[in-house]
C-alpha cells in the first residue's frame, strides 16, 4: 500500500515539475529530497526523460524532410537575386555613361543663359544711372547758380525718383551722402533768416501785447454797452492782422508756392466786421512791428525739401522755449502793477503773433500746438499769479490786478483762445481775499468758543429774552410760554457764531459788488464762501474744542445741543443771502449751504468723542478689576458682585441722567456701546493670555458680575429701547458663562451651526481657549489632591471636550 502511495506522489511530483515554471519549482524538488524514495523518483524520473527523448525524436523525423526541401529552396533564390544584383549594376553604368553628355550640355546652356541675363541687367542698369548722373549734374548747375528753387525740385527727384531706381553703386553712394549736405546749405540759409525773425518778436512781443490790449481796452469802452464781448475781440483779430499785413508780412511774400493760400486772410478773421470800421480800430505804429516773410520763405523751403515736419517741429519748440521765457515773472513782479502789466503784455503779444501764424500758414502751426502753448500757458500764469499774488496784503492793489486780469483776459478771447481758466481764476482771487476773512473769522471763532462757558444762557428779563432772539432766530413756543427767569437751552456762543456769520457774508458781498457778476453768480460766490467759512473754519474750530484736552462730558452734551440749534437755524442764513442778493433761494441753480452737514459733522464727532469718553472711563474702572482666577467655587449660595463694577454701574447711572437733554438716538447709542465695551473687555480679561489658569469659581464671580451689568441692562437707563434689546451687548458673555457654569457641552457639541442652538454666539475657538485655561487648573488640583477619582474624571471629561472642539473646528474649517 506504501508503495502504492509512494508511486502516486511521485507522478504528482513529475507533473508539477512538467507543468510548473522553473523558478517555482524548488519547493517541488524540496519534496522529493524530504522523502525516503529518493532512488526510485530517480528511476521514475529516468523513464520519463527517455519517454520524453523518444517523443521529441518522433516529432523530428515527421518535420526533417520540411526543413530539407526548405534550404533547397533558399538555395535557388540565392542564385537569382545575384543574378539580379548583375543587371542592375550593368544597367546603372550604362545610365551614367549616357547621362554624362547630357549633364555637360545642360552645364554650358546654363552659361549661356547667365550671360544673357548679366546682359540684360547691364544694359537696364545703364538706362537707369544715365538720367542720375545727367540730373546729378544739373543740380550741381542749379546749385552754382543759387538757384534754390529749381535745384529743391532736382534734389528731390534725384533723391526720390532716380537713386532708388539706380540701385547700390559707389557713385550713388557719394551722390546719396552729398544730397544732406546740399540740404544742408538750403535749410541753414533758411534757418538763419527764421532765427533772425524769431530774435525780432521775442523784442516786440511787449509791445505788440501793449498795442493789442490798448486796442481791447478802447474797444470795450466803445462797445461795453452795445456790443457784446466777442464781436469787440473779433475786431481786435481785425485789426492786428491787417496791421500785420501791412508789414508786407503776407505769405506770398516767400518762394513761388508759400506757405500762404488765398483763403488765410478769411480764415484770420480779418474780414467778419465792416471795412468802415477799420479806421476806429488801427493802432498807428503797429506796421513797424513785425515782419513774418521769413516765416514763409523758410516754410516753403523745407516743405520742398521733404523736411516741414522738421520745421514745423524746430519752430514749434523754439517758441515753446520763447513761451517759457514769457511765462517766467520777475520775482518783484507782484511789488507793482506795472510789474504785472509789462508781465501780461508779453504774453498777449507771444500769442497774437502765433494767431497770426495759425491763420496764414497751412499748418505751420495747428489748433491743437496753440491749444497746447495756452494750456501751458494757462498753468505757467495761473501759478505764478497764485504764487505773487499771494503776496499782496493791499486790497486796492488786488483789485486793481484783478481789472488787469480781466482785461488781458478780454483780449485774447477776443483772438480765439479760452480764457474760463483766467475767470477761474479771478474767483480764486476772490478766494484769497476770503482765505484772509477765513483767517480772521478762525480766530473770532477760537475765541467765542475759549469765553463760552458750555452752560445754558440764563435769562431774567423779557428784554434779555428779545436781545438773544434777535441775534439768533430761534422758534420754541413752550420756552415763550415760560415764566421768568428761565433759561435758552444753548450756550453763548450760539448767538456769537450766528452773529458773526451774517458779518463773513456781508463782507463777502463787498468784493462781489465790484466783480460786475449777475445777481446769481454774487449768490453763488457768497454761498460758496459761506460754505468755506461753515465746512473748514468753524468745523475745524468745532472740532478744536470737541477734541481739546479737559472737556468733559456736560461739555460734549453742551455742544451737541448748541449745534443742533445751529443746524436748525441754517435755513434763516439762506433767506439772510437771498434778502441781499435778490436770488430766491430755491432758484434751480442756488448752492445750498452745506451748514447742516457741518454741524451734523461737529455733531457726530462730539458723539463719538462722547463714546469714546466713556469707554475711556469703562476702561478705567476695569483697570481695578482684579479676579481670583483660581478661586474656589463659592458655597451656601451665589457670591456678590465685584465692588469695581457696582461703582463702574454707578457713574453709568449718573451719566446717563445727564444725557436726558440729548436726542434719543445719541443717548441709546452711548448706552448700547458702553456695554458693548464692559461685555467685550470682560471677554477679554476671560481670555487675556497671561491668565493661563481659570478655576470654576472665577467663573461664578464673573457670572455675578455680568449679572449686575444685565440688571443694569434691564433697569432701562436710557429710554427708547425696546424690549431687551440692551441686552443682546451681553449676550456672547451670557452663554460662554452659562455653557461652562452649567456645563452644558452635549447640547452645544450637538446643535452646534443650527439657528436655534442655545449656545449660538459661542466661538469654538473661544470656548476651546477657556477650556485650556480650565484643564491647567484641573492639572494643578489634581496633583495636590493625591489624584482623587472625582477630580481625574473631570479632567478626563475636559480632554474629551477639549478633543471634540478641535474635531469640530477642523470639520469646520475643512
């Protein structure tokens, strides 16, 4: 029967091994080496390498003859491929020695062709060089002759039409580096007859501005109640540019061609008034001035020559170098008018002359280069006259600058050239002279508010009653009816600051009268200053006095009180300005007074002075809170308030009574944001870092103390609030405390970021950091209570809140 066993095995085994890969198959032949049957595997193994022997020696005899007839076959195709390799190397040499012929024809029919066309391309190239040496040397003529015109037309065709035709050769070369210096020498002719012209009007500049603001000036006494103000500049065009014409300054006097056109003397304006007006506007002297024909000769050469973008551009900036010269005033310019009369002459007398320019040339000089010499011009002169001005403390001399300005202003409107800027700036002049009232009005101010006394005006005598009405319009029918004596419910510097507001205006209105404006522009100007007064004086002396050191709170209750009257008494000011300037103050175009947002500002500010105050003094009286962190938990019933916030409750109380004079609004916010202050620096004493430890006790004592502030709360100190919306300030405090007082983490960990949670305003982050604060302390208590069981329970308990907090932040914030 082991036998039997044994023989099976080892059939198994010759399977795997014909069966199995030969990288697994040591485990198999481990088998048969563990057995005690190694000979006879050995024999059995024998016999079915001989079967296998005898099998693969059968498979070979059946596939030998195959193989046999295979290599015969390889055998004969080896024969014919080499008789193939033969007659394609016999007949590749045979193509070669055909193809050579062929090649050494094709070789020499290409030179021949190359030649033909080096022929072609001569004889094309000599037509093309011939005309160029031929006009080469007419030009040279030309040249010799001074004969500039005929020569600018030769240069520009040899330059533009011939050389590029010629192509690349030496001799075109040096023609091509001759053309600039013959360019050259036309344009440097012509150069220093321009400069000669622009040496001549930088000289006359004065004087043609004194001869054109003369002629605007008489015209304007002509004209001023019959005409309007652009016919009388349009004929001051007129007359400058007919003189100027007279010069023999036109553009045909130039080269054949100039930069002149039949339409320039229309386009000048020269012709818009009747020619038997001509007599009243002509200046005698003015034909002697200025002669423009080099102007024109100049133009039309560089227009020749291709380069009038070059002229129009050496031009252009040698009169913005001229513009600059104008524009710079003599530092003692503002000593004298005559200063500032020489100053405008010049620059009446640059931009006659380039008016002039513009409307007898084609484009030498275009709308947008003028536009931009006057914009320059503008900002130069209005610096400087905001700069020199600004020196003048005469008020006679101001005005008499600001006649100038208008006059130079009329002028050179009268050519063309936008001149808002100049009346833009005459109201600035205006300005200055109101920044000297504003100055001066600053100091009355500062001083009405250092003698006010921030109390109520007492009043004993009905004549007292009319003396403070009368100086500020207050309507109060319940204060009429009281008895005397009895008390205005503003300080003195109400009145005062009326008083002196109606005094700015009136002497707003006495530069006005002499700026010949309409009754709505001396309305306009004078709300506008009124504003100035209202927006940066006084609110900037409000805003001294609310932010002066010392002022307490009745002080701050004082102002806000005197600038509600103030703000209500604003409309009184825009009847007191429209009474003076006839404009009814609802006129579409009436500015209105911005004196409600100013005292709406000083208002707001002493509010904010009065909040800030407040939490000053919160502050302090938590500066004396000083908790137990570490105290134990109260027995035999809740513990009392601290005594530094019964007194903190107190000075509320009293505070508090003293707003009752305040709007509703004022006095609810103050109160709201007094405890939302005593709320948060209690959270913040809670969670101060350097409280490393929190003990269940302190707890408690801050639980009594926000008790004492909610009791407070619910007192209602202030009136208005409804409900227990003063409340709501402690309610992130409430349910922190109630959560860790009453312990209360399942209900919190379970409806966390549901809008009915109980514990809604409590931060996991926040309660995560108490709960810190409280495990320190459980350490601590363990160690010294010899690891009692109830103490490890509750610090086993805090860690796995502790751990369920970070897992609920990290879900959160993922």
């Amino acid at each position: 029967m082991a036998s039997v066993e044994t023989a099976a095995e080892h059939e198994r085994i010759l399977r795997e091994i014909e069966s199995t890969d030969t990288n697994c198959i040591g485990p198999t032949l481990r088998s048969v080496y563990d057995g005690q049957e190694h000979g006879l595997f050995m024999e059995k193994l024998d016999v079915r390498i001989r079967n296998h022997d005898r099998e693969i020696e059968k498979m070979c005899n059946h596939h030998f003859q195959g193989f046999v007839d295979s290599i015969t076959e390889l055998l004969k195709v080896r024969g014919e491929a080499q008789k193939l390799k033969s007659q394609v190397t016999e007949t590749n040499k045979r193509l070669q020695d055909d193809g050579q012929q062929l090649m050494g024809s094709m070789e020499e029919l290409q030179k021949c062709r190359v030649q033909q066309r080096n022929i072609a391309t001569s004889i094309d190239k000599l037509s093309h060089c011939l005309p160029v040496l031929e006009m080469y040397s007419r030009l040279l003529e030309q040249m010799r002759a001074k004969r500039y015109y005929p020569a600018l037309r030769t240069l520009e065709q040899l330059e533009h039409t011939c050389l590029p035709r010629a192509g690349q050769y030496r001799f075109c070369s040096i023609m091509a580096e001759n053309i600039p210096k013959l360019r050259t020498q036309i344009r440097d002719t012509a150069m220093t007859q321009l400069r000669d012209f622009l040496e001549s009007i930088r000289k006359h500049s004065d004087k043609i501005g004194e001869t054109a603001i003369r002629q605007a000036q008489l015209q304007r006494s002509l004209d001023s109640s019959s005409q309007p103000r652009g016919l009388i500049g349009r004929r001051g065009r007129k007359a400058m540019a007919a003189a100027m014409a007279a010069m023999g300054a036109g553009p045909d006097s130039g080269e054949p061609g100039g930069g002149g056109s039949p339409e320039s003397e229309q386009d000048s304006g020269i012709l818009d008034v009747g020619d038997e007006e001509e007599d009243d506007d002509d200046v005698p002297g003015t034909q002697d001035l200025v002669d423009f024909s080099p102007v024109y000769c100049c133009l039309h050469i560089y227009t020749v020559l291709g380069l009038r973008d070059v002229f129009e551009n050496y031009y252009r900036k040698q009169r913005r170098k001229q513009a600059r010269l104008v524009l710079q005033p003599h530092s003692n310019m503002h000593e004298t008018l005559e200063g500032y009369q020489r100053y405008f002459n010049q620059i009446v007398g640059f931009f006659v002359v380039e008016d002039h320019v513009l409307h007898t040339t084609q484009g030498l000089v275009n709308r947008a280069y003028v536009e931009e010499l006057w914009e320059l011009a503008m900002s130069k002169l209005i610096a400087a006259l905001r700069t020199h001005s600004s020196y003048c403390d005469n008020p006679d001399l101001v005005l008499d600058l600001k006649n100038l300005i208008v006059l130079f202003a009329d002028t050179l409107q009268g050519f063309g050239f936008p001149v808002s800027q100049l009346f833009d700036m005459l109201l600035e002049m205006r300005e200055q002279y109101g920044e000297i009232l504003l100055k001066r009005w600053n100091v009355t101010f500062r001083q009405v508010l250092d003698q006010d006394n921030f109390s109520p005006i007492p009043v004993s005598t009905e004549q007292e009653y009319k003396h403070y009405t009368s100086q500020f319009p207050m309507q109060d029918p319940e204060l009429d009816k009281l008895p005397f004596p009895k008390k205005l419910p503003f300080s003195e510097f109400v009145p005062k600051v009326y008083c002196q507001l109606k005094e700015f205006i009136y002497a707003c209105l006495k530069y006005s009268e002499d700026l010949h404006l309409s009754s709505t522009e001396v309305d306009d100007m004078i709300r506008k200053s009124t504003n100035l007064l209202l927006t940066r004086t006084l609110s900037h002396c409000l805003q001294y006095a609310i932010k002066k050191k010392n002022v307490g709170l009745a002080e701050l209750v004082q102002v806000i009180i005197n600038t509600t009257h103030l703000e209500q008494s604003c409309h009184f000011l825009e009847e007191f300005i429209s009474n003076i300037t006839n404009v009814p103050p609802d006129s579409a175009n009436a500015t209105k007074l911005y004196g409600t947002s100013t005292f709406k500002d000083a208002r707001h500010a002493a509010e904010e002075e009065i909040y800030t105050n407040l939490n000053a003094k919160i502050d302090q009286f938590l500066q004396l809170a000083d908790y137990d962190w570490m105290a134990a938990v109260p027995g035999g019933g809740a513990s009392g308030a601290s005594d530094y916030l019964m007194d903190l409750i107190a000075f509320l109380n009293s505070t508090f009574s003293v707003f009752t004079n305040l709007p509703g609004k004022v006095a609810q916010t103050a109160c709201m944001s007094a405890c939302k202050h005593i709320s948060t620096s209690l959270t913040q004493l809670l969670l101060d870092p350097e409280v490393r430890q929190v003990s269940m006790g302190a707890l408690h004592q801050l639980n009594a103390d926000v008790q004492e502030c909610e009791g407070f709360a619910r007192a209602g100190p202030v009136a208005g609030f409804q409900g227990d919306t003063l409340l709501l300030a402690f309610s992130d405090l409430r349910q922190l405390l109630e959560l860790f007082t009453q312990w209360d983490w399942s209900t919190y960990l379970a409806d966390y970021g549901k809008p009915s949670c109980k514990y809604l305003r409590v931060n996991p982050h926040t309660a995560l950091a108490l709960l810190e604060k409280m495990r320190e302390t459980g350490r601590k208590n363990v160690v010294f209570a010899q690891f009692r069981k109830t103490d490890r329970d509750r610090q086993k308990l805090i860690d796995a809140v502790i751990k369920q907090l970070r897992g609920l932040i990290a879900q959160h914030h993922s």
